[in-house]
C-alpha cells in the first residue's frame, strides 16, 4: 500500500520532462506529472494531486485534498500525543524498570 499526499500543482518547470512544481502543505516539491499529463500541461496548474515519491500518482478534487490533508494532521497529532504518553510511563516506571 501507498500512502499519496496531496499537493496543488503551482507550475510547470520542465515540460520536456513532464515536471511541475507542487505545493504540499506549504512546501514546494518538483514532481513529475507523467501519470496526470493531458495533452496541455499548462492545463494542470491549480489543480490538486496525490503525490508519491516525487510522481503526481492522480487528481483529486480540492474538498477531498482538504479532507485527506486534515486526516493526515490528525494522525500526526494522534502520533505525538502516543509518544508524549509512553515518554510519561516511562519516566514513572524510574530507572532500570522500563515499560
């Protein structure tokens, strides 16, 4: 299984490449958009795709970008607070008794 984060493609660099420039939570990646490419590239710009290891893998529309970049920040915050509660039980157990 792939995980594809979505990103909005905010230009084209490298038309002979198929490359474009995309914005993932405010970060800009090049990407190849080899897999989403019609017959304009220009025609891509402003438009939200799933991204994985550098390849815009399909486009989605903007409300499901929404919704899966709001699901990944939960997880990230469901992943610090796990990690802040093992950090606590651990430092109750004391030296040597681990958890």
């Amino acid at each position: 299984m792939c995980l594809g984060i979505p990103g909005q493609i905010v230009a084209i660099t490298a038309p002979e490449r198929m490359m474009a420039m995309a914005e993932v939570s405010g970060v800009r990646r090049e990407v190849n958009v080899a897999c989403v490419a019609g017959a304009e590239l220009g025609d891509l710009i402003g438009q939200w795709a799933l991204i994985h290891v550098g390849f815009a893998m399909s486009l989605i529309d903007e409300e499901e970008a929404a919704k899966t970049l709001e699901a990944l920040h939960d997880l990230g915050e469901a992943q610090e607070t796990l990690a802040q509660m093992a950090e606590g039980d651990a430092a109750l157990a004391g030296p040597g008794e681990g958890v």
